[in-house]
C-alpha cells in the first residue's frame, strides 16, 4: 500500500520515515520528494507499505500526529496522472 505522507519538517530524512513506518510493518520503499534545482526537500513523500493492513495501521496512528513540531498528514496516495506532451 502507497501513502502519502505531508507536512513534514524540511529536514527529514529518508532513514528517519523508514523507522517512523517500521513500527507498523514491512516499508517496502520511501520516496522523499525534493526540488529538481536546490535538492531541498518539498515537505512532502510517499512511502510504500507491503501489507495493506501495515499501511492502514500506519494511516490511521499517524494522520494528524506531531512530528518534530508539525502536525503530518497521511493517507493512501492517490495514482499519478498521466502527463501530456505538446508538439509543437
């Protein structure tokens, strides 16, 4: 199960979403978004359950949780679209 996690503090770390998400299951894989040009981190990832009731255990404890001083936002995330190209 794929969760989108938000409000993260600027200075999370990959290594420290796979401990938070560990305590409840399996993490499969975690994709902490950063900006194309600074390298900065967006405030915002995705990480990958194996289990669905990982996942939904992970969902449920930690929407709304303070972490390092902000409040997270998780919930199952959601496909990507599709993107479309111009010709021009």
């Amino acid at each position: 199960m794929k969760l989108f996690v938000g409000s993260l503090p600027y200075n999370t770390t990959e290594t420290e979403l796979n401990e938070l998400f560990g305590q409840y299951g399996s993490v499969v894989d975690t994709n902490l978004v950063t900006d194309h040009f600074t390298g900065q981190t967006k405030g915002f990832a995705f990480v990958e359950m194996e289990t669905r009731s990982a996942g939904h255990k992970a969902m449920e404890d930690l929407n709304g949780k303070e972490y390092k001083h902000r409040q997270l936002v998780c919930n199952e995330a959601k496909p990507a679209k599709k993107k479309k190209f111009r010709r021009g």
